[in-house]
C-alpha cells in the first residue's frame, strides 16, 4: 500500500497536541507521521538522567493516546535522528518535516545541525517554528521583551480534528532499563504528562497562587505553593503561551492576594525564555564560564570528598543536606533552595561549577539546559555581569526552616532535635550525623577574596560590559508582562551594583 510522501511532525520536547504549530501545520497539508525518535546517544549524555526519561516517556505515552484519539497514535522509534528519518523516506517518502525549534544542549544543537543538513540534500522542506520566547540568529537584546509579549499574546494554535490512520507500525516506548540508565528511583517524582500539567495549572490559579509570593522561598511551603510545571515546560506537555494566557485569564477575576501571586508567576514565565536565550545566543554556555576571568578557577568536581559529601547531603550542614536529599527523593526544589545548593558547592567548597551543574540536572526531572546553565553560571559567580550572592546554609536553615520541619522531615537522624539545636547540631554533640564539612563562615570569607581577586584583574570591566551588552536582560524590558502593577526591576543586575552580596 502506497501511504507517502508524508507530513512528518518529529515530537521533541514538545510532547503535546493543542498549541503546536508543526503539527498543526502539517495536518493541514496532507497524511501525518507522528514521530517521536527515542535517541539513545541523547539519553547517554551526562546531564541526562532516567528520572527525566521516565517523565519524558510518561508524557508520551499521553501524547500517543491523544494522537490515537484522532486517528494515528504516535510512531516511537528508537536510533540516530537521521537514520531514522531517512528510514522513513526510504519506505514511505517524506514530503516536508515538521519540528520546533530546540534550545538545547550541545547534543542536540549538534543533531539537529545534522538533521537541517540531511533535509537539505534530499532536498525535504525542513520547517522549526518558535515554543517559546528564544528567538534564533537575535542580533542584539533590544526589544526582546516585547517579542516575547506578542509571542505569549498569539493565539494558541488548535490541534487538528483527525488524523488519517497509516497503518504503520507504532513502536514501543522504549522504558529506561532499554536505554541502559543508570538506576535512578526517585520515590516522589511527580507524574509527567499533560493531564497532570492541566490539573497543575488549573490548581495553582484557582487558589494556590495566592500564597506563591511569600511561601516560595522555603522548600517547606514551596511544595504547595509554587507552580510546579517546569517540568511539564520542560517535557512541553504545556507550553508558556498556554499558560501565560491561562494566567492572564484567571488574574482578571481573581481576588487580590490571588492575582499578586498570578502577576508574579507571569514575571517568571518571560524569565523562563530570558534565560533560554542566553543559551541560544551562547551555545558554549554549558561548557564555558561566560566571563573568561572566571576560567579555571575551580577545578575539583567528583570524586574528591568534598564534593560527594554535597552530593549525597552528607556535608553535616542540615538544611543543605535536607535541600539535596529533597532533590534526590523528588526531582524539585524551589529556586532559593538549588541557588544555595550552587552557591555552597561552587563557593564554600570552592567546586567546579560544571560538575556541580551535571550533578543537579541528572536530579533535576525538569531539566531545561538554558535556564539550568545560565543559573548555575549566575549562582556561582562566573556571568560577570550579576550580583554574586553567597547563600550561607546556616542563615537559609534559620529563614526558611525555623521550626526545623524540613529538616526533621528528610534528615531522619535529626528528627529527635528541637530548634534551634536542629539548625547547629555540631554543637550539641549530635552522633550518627557527620560533623560539619568546614566552617562555614571562614570558608565564605576564603571565597569572597578569591572572587574579588579575580574582578581586580586588567580587562574585567571591558569583558563584562560586553557581556551584558550581549546577554543582559534591558532595564525596560522584563517587567511584567501584561499586568498593569508597575514595572519589576529587570533581572540580571548591571554591572555597577554591589558584586559581593554575603550571607555568610
Ligand atoms: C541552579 C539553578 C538551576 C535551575 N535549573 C532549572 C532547570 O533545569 N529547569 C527549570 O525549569 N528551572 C530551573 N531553575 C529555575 C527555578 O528554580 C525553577 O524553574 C523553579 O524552581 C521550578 O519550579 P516551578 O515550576 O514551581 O516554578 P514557579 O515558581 O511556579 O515558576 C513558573 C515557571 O517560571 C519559570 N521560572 C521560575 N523561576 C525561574 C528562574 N529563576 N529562572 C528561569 N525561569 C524561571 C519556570 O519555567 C517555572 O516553571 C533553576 C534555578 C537554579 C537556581
């Protein structure tokens, strides 16, 4: 049976029918493949993780549901991108392909270089429209802003009413033992897929949002208080159009402590892209620190014993420990609690801030490679352009957890302490727990002059001008979009603020 040339529609991190242009676009033209290729190369890199995959895949599995719903469940295969597309053409034909555009990891910037290249030589229409506010080739930052506000304003894009059945084989979803992942059992990890996006979304604007701006910062409150759909954005499960525009909805009719939290949640979904940005302008910002001057200075990662004790929450600091058991168990922690957990590893302990970051986003389920390596870079200093914060874990212990609950709850050998003991239990003579990796204030004042020594360096002003010239967010651009609240200081500090903002 002659079923070809098809519509190919390649699914990447953008597991989803409704608000997906390829798709979409594609159905309109003729018979589609839907095609999720499973790259075992990928899932080998090392910030891959199988806590990812398993959200990943569940959020496939849904997908391929929804796509059967309308006539032709997704078609899984397992390979090389290219190889399998060319399969593909082979047998059936390919009239065009269909795919969005991906900010991603080198990997994937790599392959995908790779798959533009193959398309052109057999001369198949390869089209990548936007998911999100990264745009590519952006000569200059100017006016960004107002892109991503008239990208999140566009309308959503419906998904097509059927699809006709190929009768091709769909595949398997291949599970993480198939891909040979390391064992990764993450008891707590949330549920991946659109359903629980929905009902994500759907609860923290009908309410939980009220509490958002000030039980954020603890991982205590952040739980319920937070969104919780990164890694449904990571996955695409939803994409930012779909929820700034359900936020923007719902803040219209919501009383005001509801819609404070709702105009904060919408500040952060334009951060969301700010920071992919960055890596879609910046590539190497995985592998290299963004101001040359901070090359280098840190080498030790793992295998030393620092950084395994940080790595296991062992290093006898308890809210920090709590912070990354947390991590281990769940996949999540809100942004005050990875900040510290950067900040710490890449400053008290003076650790290389790219194995730190590979270490967090094999925990992180909702691994998203712009904001991840842009984060890191800002949390352990080496962006030159940001305010360098040195997090203690003593004082975020005694803000964020006064009573001790987080840590009673993921730090059982500590669960007999009251506080303030819980916060410092070194010096109540505690066993079963290790003693403090260090002083935590000496090894903050060690830091902080190493960092200074490094801006007092010929040419780090120069650098870091350009730097923010380059990837810095306009003091007029990332207010908040859409709400009529004045405007929000924008995100990354220039250069002339206070560089060393100490806690220690
Ligand atoms: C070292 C470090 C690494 C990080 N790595 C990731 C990562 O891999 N993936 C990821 O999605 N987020 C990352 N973040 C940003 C932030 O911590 C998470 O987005 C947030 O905790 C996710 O929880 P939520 O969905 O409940 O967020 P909410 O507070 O509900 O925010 C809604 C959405 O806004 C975006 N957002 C929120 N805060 C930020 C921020 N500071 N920067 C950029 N976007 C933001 C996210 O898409 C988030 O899902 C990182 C932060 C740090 C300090």
């Amino acid at each position: 049976m002659s079923i070809g040339p098809l519509h190919v529609v390649w699914f990447k991190r953008d597991l989803r029918l409704a608000d997906h242009a390829p798709l979409a676009q594609a159905a309109a033209r003729g018979p589609v493949l839907p095609l999720w290729i499973v790259e075992p190369e990928l899932w080998r890199q090392q910030d891959a993780s199988a806590r990812q995959y398993r959200v990943v895949a569940e959020a496939a599995a849904e997908l391929r549901a929804d796509l059967a719903a309308l006539g032709q469940p997704l078609v899984v295969r397992v390979g090389d991108a290219v190889e399998v597309l060319e399969g593909i053409r082979t047998r059936f034909g390919i009239a065009d392909l269909w795919a969005h555009q991906e900010t991603t990891g080198g990997f994937g910037f790599a392959r995908d270089r790779r798959v533009r290249a193959w398309a052109r030589a057999q001369s198949i229409p390869f089209a990548e429209p936007r998911q999100n506010g990264a745009i590519r080739a952006l000569p200059s930052r100017d006016g960004w802003a107002k892109r991503f506000e008239a990208f999140v304003r566009a309308p959503t894009v419906p998904p097509p009413r059927t699809l006709a059945p190929l009768g091709i084989e769909a595949g398997r979803i291949p599970d993480e033992r198939d891909l040979g992942l390391a064992p990764d059992p993450c008891p707590g990890l949330a549920r991946g897929g659109r359903r629980a996006a929905l009902a994500l979304l759907a609860s923290f604007l009908a309410g939980r949002a009220t509490t958002y701006r000030r039980a954020m910062s603890s991982p205590l409150s952040g739980w319920e208080a937070c969104s919780r759909l990164s890694q449904h954005f990571a996955t695409g499960a939803l994409s930012i159009r779909e929820a700034w525009q359900a936020a923007q909805a719902a803040r219209h009719t919501a009383p005001a402590p509801l819609r404070e939290g709702i105009d904060s949640f919408l500040t952060r979904l334009a951060w969301h892209s700010h920071f992919i940005q960055k890596l879609e302008t910046e590539p190497d910002l995985e592998h290299r620190a963004l101001h040359p001057a901070y090359e280098g200075l840190r080498t030790e990662g793992a295998g030393t014993e620092r950084f395994d004790r940080w790595a296991k929450g062992e290093t006898g600091w308890p809210f920090l420990d709590a912070c990354m058991r947390c991590l281990i168990e769940t996949g999540w922690l809100n942004f005050r609690a990875r900040a510290m957990l950067v900040s710490v590893a890449t400053m008290h302990l003076w650790l290389d801030w790219r194995a730190v970051g590979l270490h967090l986003a094999r925990l992180f389920a909702d691994y998203e490679p712009g904001i991840h390596w842009s984060q890191v870079q800002m949390q352990s200093g080496t962006t030159g352009v940001n305010t360098i914060r040195m997090y203690s874990p003593l004082k975020q212990s005694e803000d964020q957890d006064p009573e001790g609950r987080f840590i009673r709850r993921w730090v059982p050998e500590l669960a007999h302490l009251p506080s303030p003991a819980i916060h410092r239990p070194w010096e109540f003579g505690v066993r079963g727990y290790p003693a403090p990796i260090g002083d935590a204030h000496a090894l903050a004042a060690i830091a902080r002059e190493r960092l200074w020594g490094v801006r007092r360096g010929a040419g780090y002003r120069a650098a870091a001008a350009a730097i923010q010239a380059r990837h810095g967010s306009r003091r007029s651009g990332l207010k908040q979009v859409g709400s009529r609240r004045p405007r929000r200081p924008a995100i990354d500090q220039p250069i002339d603020q206070p560089v060393l903002d100490l806690e220690a």
